[in-house]
C-alpha cells in the first residue's frame, strides 16, 4: 500500500521543529567567531599558502566541507518540490538550510579573514560542486531522509575531528568548529528522529527504504556529491583519510554503525521477504566497510610509500551497483 510520507510525517517534523527551536541558540555569523581585523585586501596582498595558519588536513577538510554544503544546498531544491502544501516540512527545511548557509558562511568569511583558504579556489570548489551532476539520483523521501541523516552525522563528526586538529594553531577555528558541529548534531538528530517514526509505522517499508539509501556508494562509501568535479579531490582526501579527520575507519565506526544499532536494523523482526533479502544485502556490505576500516592503516602506508591517489577500484563499482 503506498504511504503518502510527507503527511504521515507531518506531524512528527512540527514537533521536531518545536523541539529544535527550543534546543538551539541563534549566533550571528559576522560577529561571532570571524576576526575581521586580521584581514588583509588581495588586492594589495594576494594570498600565499604561508599566510595560513592551519595545517594541510585542515584546510583539506574544510574546503570540501565547503563544497559540500554548496552541492547539498542544491540538491534539496529538487527534494522540497512540493513542499509548500506543507507546512511543518516547509518551516524545518527551511530553518535548516539557513543553518547551514550560516555556518558556509561564517567558516568562508573566516577563512578569507584569517587567510586560511585561498579565496580563489574556494570559489572554484563551490561553482564546480554547484554545477556537479547531482549525484545522489532520483530517490523517494524515505531514502532521501537516509542520506540526509547519514550526511549531517558525518559533518558533525568531520567538523569535530578537524576543530580538535586546527585548535593548537588556531583557538577561533576550533570555537567556530565546534560551534557548527553542534548544529549538524542537531539537524542530525531531526533526520533521524523522522526516520524512526517511519520504522514504527511501516517498519518493512522503512527498513528497504534505508538499505536501498545505505547500499548506495554515495553513503557506505560518503562519496561526497559532486566529488569527481573538484580538482584534486582525491589527493584532498587522502590528506583527511591520514589524519584521521575523516575516513572509512571514522564512517564506520562513528557513523554507519551507530546509526544502524539506533534504529534496530538487524533486530526488527517480523519482516517482508523483500525487507528480510534488503537487511541481508546490506548486512554483506556493512562488512565490506569494516573491512575496509580494519585494513585502512595498511592502505594509507601503501599509498604513501609508493606514491599513488586512490581511486575508485572496480570492486567498490560493483558494490554500488544495487542504486
């Protein structure tokens, strides 16, 4: 039987936006956490790698967190489509993208001021990430609040490990860092709050819904949209993997896992045959990635004495082939 989610959900997203207004405290970007009077004009100064004070993970992480939220943010114009016959799921996306143009546009103003990025080639990044194929498909709500749910938990837990990496060079990065991984904490917690009343209403309906959106490279994997539109991604990301900023390792562990146990996917019982055969696909993939997450540290020494950027193996092709 289909399920209309956005009504069914309604109810649950006005609360959870009630809950969330009481919860969160407003900052202003401009005046919070950017130290205006460090900045210099690139006119008369151009920016130079030495006038940054954090280090290459840092800026790494950042600037494709940068693109990220850019690549996002267009996306969801094609998930809200229709959304204004609904209220409550119109007020909280709405709420929630200007959290989040708030905190690109606080960490974009402080890295200008600070010099910690190249002004240039964070706009680089967005217009690339802006104009990228959208990469996460044609999908229902139901995997579309999947993906959701498992990108602002990876934001937060990005955001987190990169502010505890930038903090002995720079305070203020940490601060704002922290202040932004607090946000996604609770974006994270609203997705996923959705999520679970849709496990109590339909739980086999539900359960395929998040292994179809889990099996998806684009979430086992975090492939981040856009990413094979961004100069040098993959040398980016091996920066961050080594560092530990963000990795399979961190996605497995801080991630996918908990959010699987949160929602009780391989407990529930009384499942579909279809729920029963998506539960098991997914069960040989969660495997796979804490595979991966065991042999990372042999991987990255791999790399790193021979030289070479990872790429997408045919293996990992095959395993996203189910989307």
């Amino acid at each position: 039987m289909h399920t209309n989610w956005l009504t069914e959900l309604e109810p649950y997203v006005e609360k959870a936006l009630h809950d969330h207004l009481n919860t969160v405290t407003d900052w202003d970007p401009v005046t919070s956490y950017v130290p205006w009077g460090e900045g210099m004009d690139f006119q008369e100064v151009p920016w130079d790698p030495a006038h940054s004070k954090l280090s290459a993970p840092v800026q790494a992480a950042l600037g494709l967190s940068l693109a990220t939220d850019a690549q996002t943010n267009r996306w969801t114009l094609s998930l809200t489509s229709g959304f204004e016959y609904h209220a409550a799921w119109a007020a909280w996306l709405g709420r929630w993208k200007a959290e989040g143009q708030r905190h690109a546009f606080a960490l974009r103003s402080f890295l200008a001021a600070t010099r910690g990025l190249d002004p240039r080639q964070m706009e680089s990044d967005r217009m690339a990430a802006m104009q990228a194929r959208n990469g996460v498909g044609d999908t229902g709500l139901l995997e579309s609040l999947v993906f959701l749910t498992v990108q602002e938990l990876a934001a937060q837990v990005s955001h987190q490990n990169a502010g505890k990496a930038a903090q002995p060079d720079d305070q203020i990065a940490w601060l704002l860092l922290q202040r932004i991984s607090q946000d996604k904490h609770h974006h994270h917690l609203v997705f996923r709050g959705l999520l679970t009343a849709a496990l109590d209403m339909a739980p086999s309906q539900t359960v395929e819904a998040i292994c179809n959106a889990t099996i998806c490279s684009e979430v086992m994997h975090f492939a981040m949209p856009g990413a094979d539109h961004l100069p040098d991604f993959q040398e980016r990301a091996l920066v961050i993997a080594r560092a530990g900023i963000y990795n399979h390792s961190v996605h497995y562990e801080s991630v996918i896992s908990p959010l699987l146990a949160h929602w009780k996917i391989f407990s529930r019982e009384g499942l579909t045959p279809p729920a029963e055969h998506k539960r098991e696909d997914l069960a040989a993939q969660l495997e796979s990635l804490r595979l991966r997450a065991r042999q990372e540290p042999e991987t990255l020494a791999q790399i790193a004495s021979h030289g070479t950027t990872p790429t997408l193996t045919g293996s990992d092709r095959a395993e996203a082939a189910p989307c």
